[in-house]
C-alpha cells in the first residue's frame, strides 16, 4: 500500500538532493525556509510519480518531442513541523491532526539536472527582526492519497529550466498565480502557457525559443493576452520605485523588476550575472521604530506609509524565495550613458548578497483599473492637504496607505466589519454606482504611527478614488 508515498527523515532528504537540484542557492533557501531550526520537528514526504500540471504542459510544449527520453512525471515533497509516520496514511483521525502543521510542498522536475518546479510554501512571519507582510499570497490546496490540506499564506516559487521557461516567464508566473484565485475572470497559466503567448506561438516549440528569455515587450504581451492591463515605468527614481512597489503590493499586485546585473558577483560559491533578470516583489516587512530615509513625502508632509517600510521581499526563481531586497541610489558608474540607472538593489542571498540595477518595474494590473496608484496618492495629499488647511483636519504630518480594491469587496466588508463606521455612511457607499475596482487611501497621523504596535495603527479616515 501506497508504493509511491515515503515518509524520510528531513536531514536525509535534504542530503540527498541538495547536490541534484539546480539552483542550488533556491534549494538552499527552501531549506533555510522550512526548516530553520533543525533541531525541531520536521517530517518530509516524497510522493513519486506525481503528474505536475504545470511540467505536463512544459513536456508537451518541447521534452516530448525531444528524441532524447525524458521522465514523464515528478517527485512532489510535502513539509509537516510535527512527527509523521507512514502508518498514519490508514488512519484519517491522525492525517486529520497534521492539517495545521502543513507547511507546504515543492515539485522536483525530472532531467539531466533537476529543477525547482512549481513550489507552494507558507511565508515567514519575521525576517531580519521586522515582521512581514506578504500581501500578494494566497492560500491553495493539495491532496495527498484523498486527503486534502491547504497551504496559508503562500507566494508561489519556481525556478527556470532553460528550455521552456526562463527568469522571465518564472517571474511571470509567480506574479499571477496568486490573482487568479482573487480576480474573478483570471484563470491560471502554466510557465508554457505564458512563453506561448509572449512569443505568440500557438504550437510545440523548440529548446532555443523558451531558454533564451523574454523581452520586456513580450512580458507585456504575456500580461495583455492573459487578461491584465499592464503598467510599466522604466528607469525609476529610487523612491519612485520604492513607492510603486509599495502601491501596489498593498494592493495583493506583486511587482516585476527588469534588473542589469552586473559582472565579478558571487554568492556562495556561486556565480550571479551578469546580464538582464527578473524578479517578484511579493511583500515587504514593516517596522514603526524607525522610518526609512529614502521615503519621500508624497506633497508636503504628507507621506507614504511605506516610509516604516525597512525591506521587500522578493522572489528570485535563481536564487530563492523570500530574500530581503533593499533599494539606494546606484553606484556613479552605472547612472551614465548608456546605462542611465537610477536605482539600486541589494538582495540578501544565503548570508551574501549581490547588487543589481533597477531597468523597469512591470505591474499586471487587473483590466479596466484607469487610474494610477501612485496617482491616486498624489490626489488624496493634495485634497488633505486642503482640508487641513480649511481646519477639517489637524495641521500635522499625514501618512497615506494607497491600496486598490474590489468594489464589491469592500461594499461586503461594510456588513461584517468597519464598526466604527456610521450606519448612515455605510448606506451611502452601499448604494453609490461604483466601477469594479476602487483606490482607498487610508490616512492618520505621522506622530500617532511612530512606534505604534502594528495591529493598532491609529486611521483617523479614508477617501475613495474611481
């Protein structure tokens, strides 16, 4: 009974794979992941054979009509932080008790050197001492012999394979996955699925297409045929860039960044570089001790709140998931022609790090969103700033949270939350025509967030942009 199920003890598994898996600097940072003590618990279970939906369309697309045999199915690795024995599977009462020690699984594609495939791992709650907020994750299901177990809070991962999918079509697909199961009328996309329609071929195609990566154009097509209005800003300022990210990552949109790495940089032992690559903001932590000196206001003294803002968290398909990434301004050699870069990154990769130049920044911004979210801050400032000089509000420094959200969604959210709101207000926004999708800008006082604990962040009101 169940032959292709093994429960093996985590050090043993790791062992064993870690000199198979390429990127070793991903596998690693799995690792490190879910297993960050090792002297706690953690339970590995190998299901062989597994048919991975996304490396069937990848098979399909190119390994098929490879005349070199190729293995047709995957290993899939389930993590649980508590004891697990292969005896367990006869009983539901005890697969039952672990659903809340789930942590996850990744899919190891098959090959001449094996990949990181599809990847569905629950978040950190602290990185670097600041706690983080992953806005763009979702929570997803898996099944494993009939029963079913759910990952919470998860920003989906994978690596390239340098035959269908490269930097791009990963960063691509991470950034979209989770907005399928919050975005109603977006469906999912396997890595094949976006190479095809970036590069607008609708048939099996060959090694040379997928492996040599996508340009910022075909990114965009990729985003426009699966059903996004994308955004992209190009060369951005440092705090530019930074306020975008930010933008839209309270919104649950996970940035693309086009970086230019450059060459001589080694993480562990490995080579980084050089050339283009991209990666996925998919959150950042958040830290009201201190305030970041990059942030600049948004008009006045009226600021962002990602000025408590210490770090992102990015997802980098060569070197991991969940890096910190910090921005400055570049070094003077990279901000003159012809690389006029105006940001810099820094990401922290297995206790190194490695710099990079910020080219674009690409949003896959949902259909029919017209106004800018950077925009709709600037608006909201500009009309508070109004009303404190009219009285209506205090003389001091503001800070903003700009966030885009559903209208239905926040029409439902009038019943069950928001208590402090009047009933006569709700009933006005309930019955106000409003399109799908509306920018809420939350302000309160600069002063009163300062040190503040975090679930109690003082909102002294909010506006509404269509």
């Amino acid at each position: 009974m169940f032959d292709n199920i093994d429960v093996v003890p985590a050090y043993d598994f790791f062992s064993r794979y870690l000199p198979k898996v390429t990127p070793k600097l991903s596998f690693q940072a799995l690792r490190r992941l879910v297993w960050p003590d090792e002297t706690l618990p953690l339970t590995t279970i190998l299901e062989e054979g597994y048919i991975d939906v996304d490396y069937s369309s990848s098979y399909y697309m190119q390994a098929g009509r490879s005349f070199t045999p190729i293995q047709r199915s995957t290993t899939r690795v389930h993590f649980f932080d508590s004891g697990f024995d292969k005896r367990h599977f006869t009983s539901q009462t005890d697969c039952s008790s672990l659903a809340a020690n789930y942590l996850g699984y990744i899919v190891i594609r098959p090959g001449t050197t094996q990949t990181i495939g599809r990847t569905f791992i629950r978040g950190p709650h602290y990185l670097q001492g600041a706690q983080v907020y992953l806005p763009t994750a979702a929570n997803f299901a898996a099944n494993l012999c009939g029963f079913e177990l759910e990952i919470k809070n998860a920003c989906p991962f994978l690596s390239q394979d340098q035959m269908v999918l490269a930097c791009a079509t990963a960063s691509l697909w991470m950034a979209s996955t989770p907005l399928a199961r919050k975005l109603r009328g977006t469906i999912d996309y396997t890595t094949s699925d976006i190479t095809s329609l970036a590069l607008a071929i609708p048939r099996p195609f060959s090694p040379s297409l997928g492996s040599r990566g996508l340009r910022l154009d075909e990114m965009e097509r990729a985003l426009v045929c699966m059903g996004y209005d994308p955004k992209m800003c190009q060369y951005p300022e440092p705090a530019s860039l930074f306020h975008i990210c930010h933008v839209y990552l309270e919104s649950g949109l996970a940035p693309i960044l086009a970086l230019e790495i450059p060459d001589g940089q080694q993480v562990a032992g490995v080579k980084i570089g050089p050339g283009l690559h991209a990666v996925t903001v998919v959150g950042h932590s958040f830290d009201t001790r201190a305030r970041d000196g990059l942030c600049n206001p948004i008009y006045k003294d009226l600021y962002p709140s990602s000025a408590f803002v210490p770090n992102l968290i990015v997802h980098d398909d060569q070197c991991g998931p969940y890096l910190t990434a910090r921005i400055s301004e570049p070094m003077p050699q990279f901000s003159q022609a012809p690389n006029p870069y105006r940001a810099q990154m820094t990401i922290d990769v297995d206790g190194g790090h490695y710099e990079a130049y910020c080219k674009a920044v690409l949003i896959p911004l949902p259909g029919r969103v017209m106004l800018d979210g950077c925009q709709a801050a600037l608006q909201s400032a500009v009309f508070l700033d109004d009303l404190r000089g009219n009285g209506a509000l205090d003389p001091k420094p503001l800070i903003l949270r700009t966030l885009l959200v559903g209208s239905n969604h926040y029409k439902a959210d009038l019943f069950t939350g928001r208590p402090d709101m009047p009933p006569e207000l709700k009933e006005v926004y309930r019955s106000l025509p409003m399109p799908r999708f509306i920018w809420l800008v939350e302000f309160g006082y600069l002063d009163q967030w300062d040190n503040a604990s975090l679930d109690h962040l003082n909102v002294v009101g909010e506006l509404i942009l269509v």
